[in-house]
C-alpha cells in the first residue's frame, strides 16, 4: 500500500440515501451517493448568456515588456529527469495498474483514486490520453451519455443538455479533459503516456504486474536490434485496451495466447440497448489477478458493439475499481464492505442512486 506521505484526504459534500448498484442483493452497498452539485436539469437553449471577464492575472504583468525569470538549460532537464525517474520507482512496485487510459480506464482510476492510499499507474500508449473520448460518432463533437451515468459527470460538474433517457454533453473534449484534470491532481496517482504494455506478468497462474517499453520502441521492434522492455509490479491489473486495433485489446488477446482464457471471439454487430448492459455487467476479474472493463468486455465475450454512447464506459470503469478495491481486501461498493461510517467517505459512487443492479 502506499506510504503515510500520500494520504491525503479527498472529501465530497454527501447525500443521505445510499442504494445498491454493484451487486445482487438489495441492501449490499451501503455507501452514500454524491450530491449533484449543479441542477439536475440543464438545456443550454434555456441557459442565461454568460459574462465576460478578463482575468485578474493579466494585470499582474506587462504584456507588452514580459520578461520570464532566466533558468539553465541543465536544470530543466534535470527537474524532467528526476521526476520521472522517482516515478517509476514509486510506481514499480505498485496496487494497481490500469492499461489503457480511454474513458473506461480512466473512469476506473478516477474512483479507485478516491481512496488516498491506493497507489494507481496508469499506461497509456499514445501519447494523448483519452482513448476515443475526445470525440463523439463519426469525428463529431457531442458525447451521448445514456442514464443512469448522468450521476457520474454530476459528481465531475460537467454540464449537459437533458432529454428523457439521455444528456448530450456539448464537445466529448470536455469530458476527457475535466476527468483527467480532477485524476492526475491527486497525489496517489501516475500517468504514464506513451508507454505500452508488452507483455504481462504471470506467476503461478495469477497476473501479477505488466511489461513496459516506449510506445515507439514497441513499434519498432522489427526495425533495430533486441531493445528489452522494463516491468512494473501490482497487485491487480485492469486491462482497459479498448476493441480489437493495433493496440486493442491486447489484454484478453495475450491471456488466450498463453493458453489462460480459451477464446477471444471478438465483438458482435452494434446493438447499443444489449451494448452498455451487457459491457458494465459482465465487467469481472477474468483471470486471477486481473480485471477487464470497457470494450475490451465486448471482445473477450462476444457481446454487441455499442457505437457512440459512453455511459457504459464511465460506469464499467467504476466497477472496475471496486472489484479491483475488493481484490484488495478494502472497502466497496461490490461485495457491500464499504459502510456508513467507513473511514473513507470519499469511496462513493456517483451512480449509487440507481435502483437498478448489475451482477458482479
């Protein structure tokens, strides 16, 4: 687990009427739902013109004559240097790895962050993180978001246009950035971009840690000689690779590859009502040690691709974190150990309002 220096605590004005989410019985997760802290209905055709104001900074230099304090060269890459350096050692031995920093795997870091002693890395192989999150169908702006996950960007105060069963968020951007700006704040927390994972760590028949390179030395092993990879260590792993591609779901695929899953048969055609049900549902811990969640599901179980709705991202990475929490052994919404009164209020769901249950 982490050292004392990082727990630093992170609280949540809280609500008073917790429900079950993650699991089959009724009464089992006891935690407390996070208040909305905007309305909860909001159309931007009914939304006043905002103001314009110029901000405060501006007037604290001249614009005109700006000088910026002089540095060496040397101290700038030795800040870069340092600092990377201190994070992969702190994070070479870690809790959890999620691989793939799409809006799943992001999801998933974001609530297994709330607990401040959980240490989380998070390998990306692009250089952007975001996955497909920076945009809605089609290279178009908007973000789809299906109810119940409206509770999710509530809790990140993102704002959207209500309809019935749906919101519509403006630029899908605004989603990726607000998650990541809240995310990689929090001091239990490391991105690692443009880092893929290889390989994984396989000991006794639990997964215990992946195997790392730079994005661009995996990409160019065919072109130069044996460049070996780096490793990382954790106690659980969360494939979040995404549907099959040149880096897509490279989890599930190396798992049948060295024969501890009999078959990935690849996602079905679109089908977004069966989609997002089944992709949250049958989000597991697929092998010992390791947990698949977002469209790498759809892989690993055949099931129908989604098309352009992230609601089942969002809520497939929560419960990600919290089977992930449970293999732990620490408080969750799973298997309902998180309790009112628990010494980590800040572990609620977003969505816990919903009535309705998802099999863990």
């Amino acid at each position: 687990m982490a050292a004392a220096g990082i727990a630093t605590t992170f609280t949540s004005p809280l609500s008073t009427k917790p429900k079950a989410l993650f699991s089959g019985g009724s009464s089992s997760f006891h935690g407390v739902p996070i208040a909305p802290r905007l309305p909860a209905g909001r159309s931007s055709s009914n939304a006043a013109a905002p103001s314009v104001s110029i901000s405060a900074s501006a007037s604290k230099y001249d614009l005109q004559a700006l000088r910026f304090e002089p540095i060496k060269e040397s101290i700038v890459s030795r800040e870069m240097t340092r600092r990377y350096m201190m994070d992969m050692i702190t994070y070479a031995d870690t809790d959890v790895v999620v691989v793939g920093a799409g809006s799943a795997g992001l999801s998933c870091a974001y609530e297994l962050s709330k607990n401040p002693n959980v240490r989380v890395a998070i390998i990306e192989q692009s250089v952007s993180p975001g996955g497909g999150a920076w945009l809605g169908g089609q290279l178009f702006s908007a973000m789809v978001v299906r109810k119940p996950a409206h509770l999710f960007l509530d809790e990140l105060e993102i704002e959207y246009d209500e309809q019935d069963n749906y919101v519509v968020i403006k630029h899908a951007a605004l989603f990726t950035s607000t998650i990541m700006s809240k995310l990689l704040a929090r001091p239990n927390v490391k991105l690692f971009n443009a880092v893929a994972a290889e390989d994984l760590i396989v000991k006794g028949g639990r997964v215990g840690g992946v195997v790392t390179n730079w994005a661009l030395v995996s990409m160019n092993h065919d072109t130069q000689s044996c460049m070996d990879p780096n490793v990382m260590e954790a106690k659980v792993v969360v494939s979040s690779c995404g549907h099959d591609g040149p880096f897509g779901a490279t989890g599930v695929k190396r798992l049948k590859s060295i024969g501890m899953i009999d078959s990935v048969p690849g996602m079905k055609a679109l089908d977004m009502n069966t989609a997002e049900d089944e992709i949250v549902r049958l989000t597991r811990e697929i092998v010992p040690g390791m947990i698949v969640t977002g469209m790498e599901v759809a892989e690993i179980d055949g099931s129908p691709r989604m098309g352009p709705t992230f609601g089942a991202m969002m809520l497939s990475g929560q419960k990600a974190a919290h089977l992930a929490l449970k293999a732990l052994g620490l408080p969750n919404a799973v298997d309902g150990t998180y309790q009112l009164g628990s010494p980590h209020p800040e572990l609620v769901l977003a969505s816990a309002e919903v009535d309705g249950v998802v099999e863990a």
